[in-house]
C-alpha cells in the first residue's frame, strides 16, 4: 500500500444530485483556496445529474469517489477521510460557498486551540441571515418540547434554548454540538472518537460526533472568524417528508444509542409519539399545500 501524502487539510464534500450547486461550491474554494497544502475530494453518492462528468472535465485537480449507490452523508464522508492523512478534515456541503479567508481562519483557529476537536464556522443563509448551526445537547423532554412546538410556535422558548438564538454569535464560545454542513475536525480527535457513526443515512450525525468528541474531551467551538454561505436544503435531494421521515429515525437512533443503558430508557416510548406527531405534521403540511 503506497504511503499517503500528508496535507495539511482535507476538504470533503458529499455530492448527491446538487450539479449546480457543487459547482458553485467547488469554484468557491479553488477562488479562495487556502495558503496550505490542502486538497479537495468529492465523494459522489450514485448522482443522476451529471456531477460526475462536471467534476472529471471541469475540475481534474479534485479527486473523485464515485459510489454505485446512495450510501448516505456519514459513509461517504468517511470513505473520503479513510484515503487520507492530512491534519485536518473540512466537511462542507455541495450547497455551500465559501468566502474569502475562511479556510485559513479556520485552520489558524485549530493550530492555536490544541484542545479542540471540531470547530463550526458561521453559516449564512441564502437571504444574508446568521444560521443557527451551534446548539445544545437536546434532553428528551426539551426534544420533545422542541419538536412539538416549532412548527406551530417557531419562535418558542425551548427551541430558542436548544438553539442557542440568544447567544451573541460574534465571538467564538464553546458549545455541544455544531452543524455538519461544515466543520472542520482535528484528524487526532477522530481517532479516538472513531470515524463518523454510518448507522446515520442522514442528519444528526454532526450531534453524535460532537457528543463523542466531548466524552473524549475534546472541545467543541463556534468560530465565527470564517464565514460559509449554506443554500438549506440544496444537496438532499429529498422531498421534505421523506427528510423529516429520515431526521426523526436519527433523533430516535441518537438517544436509543446513548440512553438506553440508562433510566432515561423508559423515556424513550414519550420519544416515539413525539417524533411521529413531527412526521404527522410535515405530512400534514406537505397536503394542504396541495390544494
């Protein structure tokens, strides 16, 4: 097995029907590249659109992982760190853009914090607004009030406490758990966390990250000295029952995962209504939209 070459940063970008949006991504980052060695790899999960053939004719300098099928944002992502050896690793989505500096802060972020496992940029929305991409570890009954709630009263209490929306997002501050749509992850933490758990298809992945990284004291930092613009929504492909169907089994999964050695166990059938009420809703939505 010939050696890897070392670099300094991997940039992981999952692709799963999102051309035009892993287009603008791709050109984003070769516009403003990092002043390190650093290389990109797109990961392609079966896409239908021509993303393959965009990445071979208009980007060779991008390594491409093409799989037969759609294998899911954690397998993909960790095929991607296992065929390299570089410090770093940036997980960023096919919807997202990046600005100038914002890898290099990140990376200058990580050397001068050598406690710190997974850093999260400040994410912009499409229309200019801050995303709310650090937050706290949910307990079963803020989960459940939180769930319940946002659709019928966004603006609740317990999501603004599980979001952190009160928080002044202007400095970096410690925080659970930060949004997998980037991040960038010290390649010594991940190994003793292990690589991303790929029993997650898709969503809460970046939350049990996060978790293990603390249960191995590694911190978890907001840092808002590099920006990223996400376009929500942009590299599913999913309609949106069909994503809330796949968030509510990884919320499920998260804490059966973790709580069920525990007394919080016996919470667990609360969690199962609450979460179907959740699908319920979207279904429900998704209808009366029809007419």
């Amino acid at each position: 097995m010939s050696k890897l070459e070392i670099k300094d940063l991997t940039v992981s970008i999952v692709s799963y029907n999102s051309l035009n949006f892993l287009r603008d991504c791709l050109n984003s980052i070769l516009e403003n590249p990092p002043s390190l060695k650093y290389e990109i790899i797109v990961v392609d999960n079966a896409s239908a659109d021509g993303s393959c053939e965009l990445v071979q004719k208009n980007f060779p300098q991008v390594k491409l992982l093409r799989n037969s099928k759609n294998t899911g944002f954690a397998a993909a992502n960790n095929k991607a760190i296992s065929k390299t050896n570089s410090k770093y690793i940036l997980l960023i989505n096919s919807d997202c853009k990046v600005y100038k500096n914002s890898l290099d802060n990140l990376v200058s972020f990580m050397e001068k914090n050598k406690k710190v496992g997974i850093a999260g940029p400040k994410i912009i929305n499409s229309d200019g607004s801050v995303q709310l991409s650090c937050r706290k570890f949910p307990s079963i009954f803020n989960a459940a009030f939180h769930t319940i709630l946002t659709n019928i009263v966004p603006n609740n209490p317990f999501s603004r406490k599980y979001k952190l929306a009160d928080v002044n997002r202007d400095t970096p501050f410690e925080v659970d758990w930060v949004s997998g749509s980037a991040m960038i992850i010290r390649r010594k933490a991940l190994e003793d966390t292990g690589l991303i758990d790929e029993r997650y298809f898709m969503y809460v992945e970046d939350l049990d990250l996060c978790y293990r990284m603390w249960q191995k004291s590694w911190k978890v930092y907001y840092y808002p000295c590099a920006n990223i613009l996400h376009h929500i929504g942009g590299s599913s492909g999913n309609s949106e029952l069909k994503a809330c169907f796949r968030m509510q089994r990884s919320v499920f999964y998260f804490f059966w995962k973790n709580y069920r050695k525990s007394w919080k166990v016996f919470l667990i059938p609360l969690l199962i209504i609450v979460l179907a009420f959740r699908v319920f809703i979207t279904f429900f939505k998704q209808c009366f939209s029809c007419f």
